[in-house]
C-alpha cells in the first residue's frame, strides 16, 4: 500500500545499496543520482502520507550522499499529475471511446506532466551533475480543467466526449484518505512547480493536446478519427 513508511523504506534500499556499491572494491563509482520523486513532496498535507514518504528518501538520500566520505552526488526531480493517470486501466481508469474520467471536479485547475517528459527532464539532470548537484525540479508541463482536457481529448481524438468523476468524493473520502487529501489539496493549494520554468529544462513538454496526439487511440486500439 501507498504509504508514508513503504515509500522511504522502498527508496532508503536503493539508496543503501548504492552507498554499499560505492565501497566495493570490485564496483565502479556511481558517480550522480536523479530521484524521481513528487511535486511539492514536503509542502503537501501531513495526511497525504506517500508524499511525505518521498520527501523522506530525499532527505535521506542528502543525508547519506552528502559526507566526506561519498562522492556521489544528487538530484530530484519532483513530477506533478502524469497525464498518463488518464488512461490508466491497471487502475480501473481506461481511456474509453467518448468518456474522460479523473478524480477532480470538473472545473478545478491542475498541473499535469506526460512520463515522457520526467525522462526528459530526468535526462538533462543526469547528464549535467555540475549544474544539477544538490538541486530539486518541481516538473509540470501544463495546466488545465478536467473539462480542458476532455475538450482536448475531443478534439484530437474527433469524437465529443464527456467528462466523468472517476469516483464520488464520498467513496475517496471512506476508502482511499490518501489520495482523498492529496486531490483536495490538488484543487486548492495545489503544485507550486512553474511551468515556464520547467520548459527551460525541457521546452517541448507536453500539455493535454499534445499528450493526446502522441497516444492516437483509444484503450481498446481502436484510433483516433483525426490522428
């Protein structure tokens, strides 16, 4: 389950075991680390747990790594929304013909990311440690409604869709208080990442159209009528 502890536990590994590669003798020096973590891992509510869990690897990561001892060095990158959250039928949110579905109300703004671009931007972070040693990128690529994006799914795809709450508030609120607090503080306080900024690291990041045009089809294959 998605919580404070699993999330540290499951990053302080990694993290061990790169400090335990380091002073092999038989291993070559890890010479930079890019974390991919989440936007605003330490300024969510308290009661967003898999945040926290994160922001707790970061911290433990810059504990570990930044010793005299250690030479390795570090960076964060912390993404917003994915886009691909959208089409997530291992979640039980497929994109279907003609239907959007997200957890937000549908005139809430939020600040979305497509994976493509984390590995973009996670890229540029690898392969300039100089400039990057130390530093945490709060990563977005766009922002939009629900109903923003499912007039950019009917656009792109050429079909009118409609939009849908993928679950009643309620129903988040009894069985799911993690991503419960994390969609209401999504709507209110929401990501601080700019978007302005994030495009200097990665200048063609996607927003909603683009991420649609790049996907073309529906989950069941069938395409787009305009792709």
């Amino acid at each position: 389950s998605r919580t404070r502890e699993t999330e540290t536990k499951l990053g302080s590994c990694v993290i061990d075991a790169i400090v335990k590669a380091n002073q092999a003798d038989e291993c070559q020096t890890i010479e930079h680390v890019v974390y991919s973590s989440v936007g605003d891992a330490d300024n969510a509510p308290k009661e967003v747990g898999h945040f926290w869990g994160k922001a707790g690897v970061e911290k433990y990561m810059a504990s570990q790594f930044d010793t005299d001892d250690c030479t390795t060095t570090w960076s964060v990158i912390r993404p917003v929304a994915f886009f691909e959250n959208l089409d997530d039928a291992a979640n039980f949110n497929p994109l279907t013909k003609g239907t959007l579905k997200f957890l937000t109300y549908p005139d809430k703004k939020s600040k979305f990311i497509a994976c493509e671009d984390i590995g973009k931007g996670s890229a540029v972070l690898l392969t300039d440690p100089k400039e990057y040693a130390g530093k945490i990128i709060e990563a977005a690529g766009a922002e939009h409604t629900a109903l923003e994006l499912t007039a950019a799914l009917s656009d792109v795809s050429g079909t009118v869709c409609k939009y849908a709450m993928a679950m009643p508030r309620f129903v988040l609120w009894l069985l799911m208080g993690d991503l419960f607090h994390m969609i209401t503080w999504m709507e209110t306080e929401g990501y601080s990442a700019s978007i302005e900024e994030f495009k200097k690291l990665v200048p063609d990041a996607q927003d909603a159209k683009a991420f649609f045009e790049s996907k073309g089809q529906w989950v069941n294959g069938e395409k787009f009528v305009s792709s």
